[in-house]
C-alpha cells in the first residue's frame, strides 16, 4: 500500500466519522425528490431544523461544494478525495445538502472566465445557499438555435439598459439572480456580439410569468425585462465574447443533466423499486426490462465518472457531454417508462395538481429538449465526437 493510499484511507476514515458525527439522522433517509431538495436563497424555507442545521454544517466544511478553493467557499478537493465523501454520503444515505444552478452552472463558468472580485463577491453566497440563481438562455425565437438571441443590452455610461424576453426559465420565479446572454452588438455576427450578464431579479423591470405544463405545473417561466438598469461591473468574461462562456456553461449544464435520474431511486435499483409496488413485479418482461435498465443505468454513471476524472486532469469533458446528456435524458425516460408500466391502471391516478408517478413521467419529457435538444446533441455527437462528415 502507497503513501497515497494510506493518505487516502485517512481521509475517508475522517470523512466517515465527520459525517456519523454531524448528519442530523432525519437527513440519512437518501430522499432526493423535490420535497427533499434544499435549493437556497433570500426567500428559502426550510422544511425541518435538520436539513437547515446540515447545510450549515456542510457549508462550513465547505462541502456543499468540495472542489471549489476554499477563498471562494470550498474545500479544495481534488478528485479522488472528492469521490471519497460522496461515497460516504451515499453510504449512509446522507441527502446532498444544497442543489441550485449556481453550484451546477454559475459556478463553474465564474470559475474560469470571472475576476477575482466576481469570485469573491458570488461563489461564496451560492456556497452558503443565500442566494439561488436561475438561466437566462433561450428566446421565443431562440431555443436550440441559442446564439440569435435578440435581448438587447444597450450601453448607458457604466451601466446597460437591457430589454427582451426569455423563455423555459427554470425556477425564474423564485430565484433571487439570473446569468443571462444578451447582445451588446447587433452588426456582428451571431456568434459574436454576446455578452454574459448578472442580473438581480429584484431590479425593476425584472417579472416573471410562470408556464403550465402537460404535467399540471411547471419549474419553468417566462422572463422579461424592460428598461433595465444593470452595472457594466456585472459582466462576466468580456464584453461581446459571452458566447465562450456560454459554451463552457452548457457543458455542466448537460453533464448535470445526465445526471439527473441518479437520485430518483434513492439508491436502491430500479429492479427493488419496481418489486416494492403492490404486488411485487411478477412481470418477466417487465423484470427483463427493468435488469437491462440497471446495467445501461450503470454503464452511464460509470461514463460519467470517467469523463469527470478526465475533467479533473485538465482535458474538460467538452462535446463528450453532448453524448451524456444524450444517454442520461433517454435512460431518464426509461425509468419512468418502467414506472408507468409497472403501476398499471394506478400509475394514472392523477389530478393533474400534485406529484405523482404521471406527473414525473410528462415531465421527463421535458429533458429531450432542456439543455439542448436530443436532436442537436445528435448532430453534435456525429460531427464533434465522432468526425463524420456534415
């Protein structure tokens, strides 16, 4: 055994009795549903003491986001130490403590095109959950053909007055802060002439219009601005070159949602999920199904983590997370395809109001279009992954 290895050991033994010690038990139930999730922010209200004091605890060890440095709010982690608390969380079942697009997205986009300043002044806010961001990408007429957006954002001395709208804002609604795209320069070329902006939702100007969806109701919302005055100092990257840091963005947009379907069974294979219904799954199709379900299911976790260590060693997962986000969104439907399929007549119970095994099913229709759609992830696939010709 190398130094490394008892380094390493050392490590999750430190890991393991930190998180006996200070996992409240109610957060030990692995729950990831949305009931379960702490998204943070100003007007955050947390469910129970327990998953309050837990993201307390975890954002003082700078674990809500382990391989941020720990100036911008966290731990410094490399990627193998990385791997060790969350296998130790996922040993005990421990619940992730914060979730938000500003840990998943923001974050990692600051990290590498935001000043100094910028990090100082946002990364530790999102560490802490004080404050929740949202996406300000697409348009009505700017959705997988993302770089005609047509937001305007018009100098004004040290400040852009920014007018348009955005669509399939996720949780615009309730977020305190939106990153959005909009063009600072209308003669150059599409591609050109983007800048990555700031905005606080609290500006005026700023409303939101939530949209309904097949599901009964929906994360997302539409977004508008008019006459908004926002500081010049808010940019992030340079100034009509914020489709580079749109680009490096979508990225962890999409190897995020690849990985979305992860936590949907709480740990436990699809297979004990399915037979935990009533009367268990008797099926030989459906208990056929559900085994193959596993093994894909596993094969695209395993793809992910390898694509993530890769990441770590400076390669970036690049148009590779085309493909996750490809086979993470199909295997995503497939689930709840089985789920749906294993109910029979019960899985259609619904009141098209509360969550249920339907609501969940509509909603994974969305994943084929959010992110980018499969259609798109295709083309990118056959002609940035695998060479093929156009």
């Amino acid at each position: 055994m190398s130094m490394s290895d008892d380094a390493l050991n050392a490590f999750r033994a430190e890991v393991r009795t930190w998180l006996e010690e200070n996992c409240p038990q109610e957060m030990r139930d692995g729950a990831s549903g949305e009931d379960a999730i702490v998204w943070g922010g100003r007007n955050w209200k947390f469910k129970s003491e327990a998953q309050k004091l837990w993201l307390e605890r975890m954002a003082d060890k700078g674990w809500t986001v382990p391989t941020w440095p720990v100036e911008y709010g966290g731990a410094g982690m490399d990627r193998a130490h990385h791997k060790i608390l969350l296998d130790e969380m996922r040993k005990m079942g421990a619940r992730v403590p914060l979730q938000s697009f500003g840990i998943w997205m923001l974050g990692p986009a600051l990290l590498a095109f935001g000043t100094h300043e910028q990090k100082l002044q946002y990364l530790p806010p999102i560490a802490r959950g004080e404050v929740r961001w949202c996406q300000g990408y697409s348009e009505p007429g700017a959705g997988s053909d993302l770089a005609s957006v047509q937001t305007r954002a018009e100098s004004d001395g040290d400040h852009y007055i920014v007018n348009g709208q955005k669509i399939w804002t996720s949780y615009a609604d309730k977020a305190d802060c939106i990153f959005a795209l909009v063009r600072t320069d209308r003669d150059a070329p599409k591609h050109l002439g983007i800048t990555f902006l700031l905005i606080d939702m609290e500006t005026p100007g700023v409303s939101t219009k939530p949209i309904r969806l097949i599901s009964g109701k929906s994360p997302f919302c539409e977004t508008f601005f008019d006459d908004v005055r926002v500081p010049k100092a808010n940019v992030v990257g340079t100034e009509n070159r914020g489709w580079d840091v749109a680009k490096h963005l979508l990225t962890h947009e999409r190897e995020m949602i690849s990985g979305g379907g992860q936590g949907l069974l709480g740990g436990r294979p699809l297979g004990a999920v399915l037979n935990a219904q009533d009367g268990g799954l008797t099926d030989p199709v459906l208990r056929a199904e559900a085994m193959a379900c596993e093994v894909d299911a596993l094969a695209v976790a395993l793809t992910l983590e390898r694509y993530k260590d890769q990441a770590e060693s400076g390669g970036g997962v690049g148009d590779a997370s085309a493909m996750l986000k490809y086979a993470g969104t199909e295997l995503n439907k497939r689930r709840h395809e089985l789920m749906m399929s294993a109910g029979g007549a019960d899985a259609l119970t619904w009141d098209g109001k509360h969550d249920g095994l339907a609501a969940d099913w509509l909603r994974t229709k969305a994943n084929s279009i959010e992110g980018g759609t499969s259609e798109v992830m295709l083309s990118i696939i056959s002609r940035r992954v695998l060479g093929l010709p156009a």
